[in-house]
C-alpha cells in the first residue's frame, strides 16, 4: 500500500498574508509560494545547522594545533644546563705539529 503524504497546515495572520500575496510571483498561488518559502526556510536552517557542526570541529582542531605548537615552542625555549666538559684522553703536546 502507498502511504499518504504528510499534510501540514497553518493559518497565516491577514498582516502576513496581505505581504505574501504581494510577494507570489504571477501565476503561482499564495499557497504554493508560502510552502515554497517555509521549505526553503527548513533547508537553510539545516545547512546552518551543518556548517556550526563544522566549524566547531575546525575550531576544536585550531586549538589543538595551538595548543601543541606552544608545547613545541615552550620546549625549543626552555634552558637547558649547559654540557659539561669532558676531559681530554690525550695531552695537548701531542697533538702540535712539528
């Protein structure tokens, strides 16, 4: 059996209405271009919805990254003890030409 399309109705305020009618293009219905509009509506509020799902995760990722390059810089920065020195196997005399 074929299902039955979900119908959804609405009733428009006569202020709303009186824009709309002025809006519908010419050969269209005020019922039709109001659909049209309010789908329209529900396609940009889930695309919003997909681009703030995004871009949380790019700013997530950008703090991550920030957060790993100040480790980085902090250890590229950091004091360490200087070396100490490491005595000589052999006697200097031995090593000028003569």
């Amino acid at each position: 059996m074929r299902k039955a399309p979900h119908v959804i109705t609405f009733r428009l305020d006569p202020i709303h209405f009186a824009m709309l009618t002025e809006l519908v293009p010419k050969g269209s219905s005020v019922g039709s271009y109001t659909r049209e509009l309010v789908l329209r509506a529900l396609h940009q509020e889930q695309a919003g919805v997909l681009v703030a799902t995004r871009l949380e995760a790019l700013i997530l990722d950008q703090q991550s990254l920030r957060s790993q390059l100040d480790d980085i810089v902090r250890l590229l920065t950091e004091e360490r003890p200087s070396p100490q020195p490491q005595p000589v196997s052999h006697p200097l005399q031995n090593l000028i030409l003569r």
